[in-house]
C-alpha cells in the first residue's frame, strides 16, 4: 500500500510557483521603476506613473573627469616685516587646553625678529592653452611668490598679467612645457535659479575637490562693491575654492568662485560666484592693459525704497535715486539733479540702484548716450557724455537710512563752522527721541536738513511750514547732508 505523503510535493511545486509569481511582480516593480528613472527618459521629461514628472539626478562622473584638468591649485607667499613683541604661548596654537602651562613656565614677551611668511591656497583654472588662468585677485594680491600645480602634480612659478580690485578677478600665466586644456566659457546671463552646478577647487588645499549643487540665485548684492552682481549657490565653497569654476552640466564655466557666508569659516550653503560673462567682458583689457578703463557718471545714489517712492508719487520703488551730483562731473553737464531718479541709461532699464554703477562702468567712455530720468513725476530726457574712472574716485550707492521725533535748530556762523559747514542755510537735528519714527529712519544729531518734500528749508520757520503742509498718512521726503554727503531719506510721521 503506497502512502502518499500529504502535501509534501503540492508544497514544493505551489511554493516554487508562488515564490516565482512574487519575483515576477517585485521583478516587473524593480524593472518599472529603474526604467522611470533612467536619465535617458528622465532628461526628456517623461511622465511618471499617477502624472508626475520625475528629474534623475546628474551623472557628474565624466563631467568630474572632463574638467579636472582645467582646474589649478594656487598657493602664493607674501613677506612682511614684524614688529614689537609677541606673547610666548603653546606652539599647538590658543586651542591647546595646556596654554596656561606653557604661558606660565615659559612665559614673558618673545621678541619677533626679521621678517615674517605669509602663505595661503587658492584655485583657479586655465582659459588658454599658452598656460593663461583665471582667479580671483583676493588670491594673488600682494604675493611675492605665485606657484602653480596643475592636475599632474607639475608645478610652474607664475606672473601677473593683468587684475581688478573692484571686481576682484586677476589673470596670471605659466610658461607651461605644452599646450594646455583650456576650460570653455559659457553664458551666465543665460543661467536659471535651480539649475544643477558643479564646483572645482581646492578647499583647505584638498586638491581638485568636485561638489554639486543648485544655483540658489541670480544677481546677489551682498556688500562686496559697487559692482555686486554675484550669483548664489549651495554648492559646497570653502576656503580655498576662491578662484576657481563654477560649471553648467554642459561643462561650461559660467562663474568664479568668490565668496562665502559663514558663521564658522566653514561652508553653510550659502557661496557666490562672479558671472563668468562679467569676467569676458574685462579680458581683453586686462590682458591687453593689465588693468580695467571703467565709465563714470560723478552721482552718488541711493535705493528707491517704497516709502520713498511714496513720497516721489511714484507707484512703486525702481531706479536709482540721485543724492549728490559731483561739480563739473558728466552728470552735472548733462544737467541731471540731486532728486531725479534714473530709470534708464543707454538704452538699458535701471530696475534698482545697483543696476546703474555696473552699467555706466561697462559703457566705453567718452560714449554720447540718453539718459532717462523722473524729475518732478516727468519723464526727462537728457544727452550724457560718459567720463573715465579715476582710482581715487568712488561710485557707491548712499545709506539708505531716515528721520521725526527730533529736536532741530538754525545753522549759526559757529555751529556750521563746527560741523564744516560752507553756508548756514538748512537746519540742524539737535535730538532725536529713540523709538520715534525718525530714530526709526535712522536720522542721526549733527544731520543738516536742506530740504523737505522737494522745497528748500533755509530756517526753522520754513522748516516748520513744510512738516505742517505735509500730507497726513503720507511720507515726508527729506533731503540731507551729512558730513560731505547728501541723501534722502523718507519718513511716515506717527500721527
């Protein structure tokens, strides 16, 4: 008699079959989804299941690979002759939690004699095969010594060719034994907030350090000059990234890396690059002059901020408002005055203060170009011959600070000659009451008030005429002038 053994082949065979049903289905899942999220149909914007849309990340490998040739670590030495004396501390450096010890049995001043070695690291990165490398000036200025390693370890001692301060670019070069890689220059005008980028450098001296982010923003002013037009990033910067590419996924450099902000010296997601289109446009110059001609237009401006756009009747805040014009200055000639707020300057649209400096000084100088300007709620148009930057000549843009809760008096003979006054017209702040919405504006005592809403105040009385006549719940414009600076500041008085 044949026992069949209950179950045992139907659980094997059924066991087989379900196991091999799973893997089916996980297979088909697994295949489904590595399928969806291939770049090939990721990068043509396929849809995805339920009607999303899914973007695979980058590959930055071969990009990594392509670049890093380009990319150059700088390393310059700067002498300087040290005076008086210096502290004997622990020579692990003020960290070192045995400092006390080392100050107290060996303490007393150490003498510090002959001069002293100053190193630092940045990167850069080769824009000609004759061994021509882009970086920042911050990296080679004042350097005695300039060495350059390339990505195969050779190093050549290198020369200034031409540098900028005022956007704080430079040229060095080699004498390299052959043709060098040379990285392609993109258009960073043509550059969108969250595109994937790539930065090269080298970070703490750790060379050729790839990191990839997103561009976080375009057209950042973060104090750095009058020619602020830095683009913002999360691609992780630290120090010794300065100088060195910022690049699209095409492999096309569209910044230099400039900047961090940072509480700890470290990178917090936040770094800024100069627009490589910025860096063209001065090449030809500092290689051919070593230095950069700049446009000039002798105003010194300020933001158009809403409540003094308020005050101007205009319905929203743009342009850059005139707060000085310079005597015998190509702005002066032209006939613009302190009060008009430039909106367009050759053809070009000043959307904020900022946009003006970068433009006029991009403008070949002696150019004849239109000017458009509000004066009195009209458009003016005025004919402007564009004049040469000097060194010593400044463009910035006034503090855009306020005034009314203060305390003001007549410009005596001795009170103008106290505060360097040529004339006693106006009046001056005596007190400001904090908290007040003039305190608020950020008036300051010692402030000349020359005019209100657009009318000139010789004296109190007038003074007092012009606050009384102002339009209730309306800003009340103020023009004043503060040690050699006039500006305006707009003031809402809390009534």
């Amino acid at each position: 008699m044949n026992e069949k053994k209950p179950w045992s082949g139907n659980v094997s065979l059924k066991g087989a079959a379900l196991v091999a049903l799973v893997s089916l289905v996980v297979g088909l899942g697994i295949s489904g989804s590595l399928d969806w999220l291939s770049p090939s149909r990721a990068l043509i914007g396929e849809s995805a299941p339920e009607g999303r849309t899914v973007t695979a990340l980058p590959d930055f490998v071969a990009l990594a690979k392509r670049m890093k040739p380009v990319v150059v670590n700088i390393s310059t030495t700067q002498v300087s002759e040290s005076r008086g004396q210096q502290e004997f501390g622990s020579p692990f450096g003020d960290d070192d939690p045995f400092n006390d010890f080392w100050r107290r049995f060996f303490g007393g001043p150490m003498p510090r004699g002959g001069p002293q070695r100053q190193r630092s690291l940045g990167s850069g990165f080769i824009i000609d095969a004759d061994g021509s490398i882009l970086t920042n000036n911050h990296v080679v200025e004042n350097a005695q010594k300039i060495v350059v390693k390339l990505s195969d370890d050779q190093e050549y001692e290198a020369k200034v060719v031409g540098r900028d301060t005022k956007t704080d670019i430079a040229i060095i070069k080699i004498n390299a034994k052959a043709a060098l890689t040379a990285a392609s220059l993109g258009d960073s005008d043509h550059l969108d907030v969250g595109e994937w980028v790539v930065a090269i450098g080298n970070p703490f001296g750790l060379d050729s350090t790839v990191t990839s982010g997103i561009v976080s923003a375009k057209g950042r002013h973060i104090g750095q000059g009058p020619y602020d037009n830095f683009i913002q990033t999360d691609a992780s910067i630290n120090p010794g990234n300065s100088g060195g590419p910022l690049i699209n996924l095409r492999g096309e450099v569209i910044g230099i890396n400039t900047a961090i902000f940072s509480r700890t010296g470290g990178n917090m997601g936040i770094g800024f690059a100069i627009p490589i289109n910025l860096a063209k446009e001065l090449l030809p110059q500092l290689r051919g002059k070593g230095k950069v001609t700049r446009g000039y237009l002798g105003v010194l401006i300020q933001k158009v901020t809403p409540e003094i756009a308020e005050s101007l009747g205009m319905d929203r805040g743009y342009g850059a408002l005139v707060a000085n014009v310079s005597k015998d200055g190509p702005a002066d000639k032209a006939g613009v005055k302190v009060g008009d707020v430039i909106v367009e300057f050759d053809g070009k649209e000043v959307k904020d203060s900022g946009d003006l400096p970068i433009i006029v000084a991009r403008t070949t100088v002696d150019k004849k170009v239109r000017m458009k300007v509000l004066r009195d709620k009209k458009e003016v148009m005025l004919n402007v011959a564009v004049g040469e930057l000097k060194d010593e000549e400044v463009v910035a843009s006034a503090p855009e600070k306020g005034e009314l809760g203060m305390t003001v008096q007549k410009v005596t003979p001795q009170l103008a000659e106290n505060l360097g006054l040529d004339k006693t017209d106006g009046v001056v702040v005596t007190a400001v009451e904090p908290g007040s919405a003039a305190d608020e504006a950020g008036i300051r005592r010692g402030d000349v008030i020359v005019e209100v809403d657009r009318k000139p105040v010789r004296g109190v009385e007038e003074y007092r005429k012009a606050i009384a006549g102002s339009r209730k719940g309306r800003g009340v414009l103020f023009l004043v002038r503060r040690g050699e600076s006039t500006l305006f500041l707009a003031l809402k008085p809390q009534r």
